[in-house]
C-alpha cells in the first residue's frame, strides 16, 4: 500500500507518496488559497486524485497535517492559523468528497512523527518538534508515539507567553484573542511584526536573513534578539518535560547561526547545572511535515487493520 500525505500549510499545500520502505514515488506543492474553505478542500482532492491516476493508485493510506486540530468534544476543526477551516468538519467533508479514509492531524504533530521515526530525533526516547514557519507550534513523540491529551493541544507552546519577558518585547495581537503569544514573536510574521517595532523596518524574515548574512548590523542585532526569545521559550519546554533532543522545522529554523546561538543562550534559563540537550535542525527540511502526515496515515491504516 501506498502512503499519502499531504501538508496543508499557511502559503502552500504540498503533497507526497512514499512506499511502504519510506521511499519518495511523487512530490508536488501548489498554493493555498487561504481564505476560502471551499477551494481548500477541492485544492487538497485534486492533488490526491490527481496523484493517484499517475501511480494508477486506488489502494493507499491518507494523512493530512493542518494547522489546527480536531475538537475531541465536536469533532470541528479548532485553534487554526488558517481561521476558515475554524468550526468545519474538514476530516468529513473530505470523506465525503473523495469517498476514502482521511486521518488528521496537527502539522507540528506530523513534523514530530516524522523525524522522531526517521529523521533528527530517529533513536532519542523523547523528541519535542517545533515549528517555526507561518504559524508556531509544537509537537511530543515518547518512544516513536505521539502524545495526545484530552484537549487535543499537546505541544501548543506557541500560545503560550514568552517567559522572562523585557520591555522590548511586544504584546502583538494573536489570532487566537490573547496578547504577546510566542507565536506573535517567535514565527515568520512574528519576527517581522516584531522587528518592526524594533527598528521601523518592515520586511520579511527571510530579507533579515539575507541581510544578517551578509554582515549588516541590524539585521544581526535583530536575529540575536530572536535568538534570545527563542531560548528562552524552549528553556521553559526543557524546564517542563527535558526531552532528549529538540528538533526545529519551519522557513525560520533557517535562520543563521540559530543552532549555535540557541543553546549558548538557554544556558541562563535552564533549572540545571549543565544543559546537554541537543537542538537540531528537521533532518527532511520542509519535506518533513508532509512524510509526517503519510507515516500517520499508514499507522491509522494499520491500527484500524488490526482492530478489524
């Protein structure tokens, strides 16, 4: 069997096939339309019909990361950056569409999956994913399982405060209603937002990044206060559950010198004598969410197989 996945993420959406050894048959990305629901759910069913006429393919497992998760109490899709999908019975309108099984989940939890399986955090007892990209989030696997709870929000640590605040950082607005989330200052918007205010500049991340690398002060000045956020949000997560490797993912995981920068500054935050976590960059780089997606969907396929 087959292995679909597809990654729904804030700017594209992308789609992948892997085998049953983990091997890549196709690879296509196409912009999301993201602000309309409708033209999101046909974009995601003619990629997947489109990838199953070419490898003439009826027999596959389908996963699906979105940047949201399912209501336990509703089964409607919350807490998504992509607000159209709020209050939609996406896994089910997508059934009904495409009449095949579609299993769910969060991006950040399919970019944990998969380099906990075979990526970054391959071999570590406990892996903490995090995506840095459009949105902030974050995912758990314990020993090649991802951690779920009552409230379908293992992991959420973008919407959470930054901790050790200075009155340098900003108290952004937040899609979700609060003020001054990690997302508002950790993610690509965020670090534009916030770069903003520091210096009346606005532009991209990834300008700030061309700028740091090419020696400019206050780009690099700016990336050293994203750096120092950014260590400080995961000395809470070490401080909380001390995984063994943390593993970033997301367009700003591509930052210069974030691998370096990070753990030298989390030292000072850290309950610990020493710190010798590891901080690594996605092994499958912005593949990485959307294999996550196709192992999850062929390990509900085999769950369900073995419950029947």
């Amino acid at each position: 069997m087959l292995q679909f996945g597809i990654d729904l993420g804030g700017t594209k959406t992308e789609i992948i096939v892997l085998d049953q050894q983990g091997q890549q048959c196709l690879r296509r990305r196409v912009a999301t339309p993201s602000d309309s629901y409708d033209a999101i759910v046909a974009t995601i069913c003619q990629l997947v019909n489109s990838a199953a006429d070419e490898l003439n393919c009826q027999d596959y497992s389908l996963g699906i990361g979105i940047p949201g998760a399912i209501s336990p109490t509703t089964g409607l899709i919350k807490n998504a950056n992509t607000t159209c999908l709020i209050g939609r019975d996406f896994k089910g309108d997508l059934e009904q569409v495409l009449q095949h099984p579609v299993t769910l989940a969060n991006d950040a939890d399919c970019l944990a999956l998969s380099e906990a399986t075979d990526g970054a955090g391959a071999g570590f007892p406990t892996v903490f994913c995090v995506i840095i990209g459009t949105g902030c989030g974050g995912g758990w696997v314990v020993n090649g399982q991802l951690i779920s709870g009552p409230n379908a929000i293992a992991g959420e640590w973008g919407h959470n405060p930054l901790l050790w605040r200075d009155d340098n950082d900003g108290q952004h607005a937040c899609y979700c209603g609060q003020q001054g989330c990690l997302e508002t200052l950790l993610s690509g918007t965020g670090l534009r937002l916030q770069a903003c205010k520091e210096t009346a500049i606005d532009q991209p991340a990834q300008q700030w990044q061309v700028q740091a690398e090419a020696g400019d002060a206050t780009a690099l000045a700016v990336l050293e206060r994203y750096y120092l956020r950014l260590a400080k949000a995961l000395a809470g997560v070490i401080n909380l559950m001390d995984p063994h490797v943390i593993v970033l993912g997301g367009g700003v995981s591509n930052l210069p010198g974030i691998y370096q920068a990070v753990p030298r500054l989390w030292q000072d935050y850290v309950f610990s004598d020493t710190v010798v976590t590891p901080l690594k960059a996605a092994q499958h780089g912005d593949s990485s969410g959307v294999r996550g997606a196709a192992w999850l969907g062929a390990a509900y396929c085999g769950s369900a197989a073995q419950r029947g």
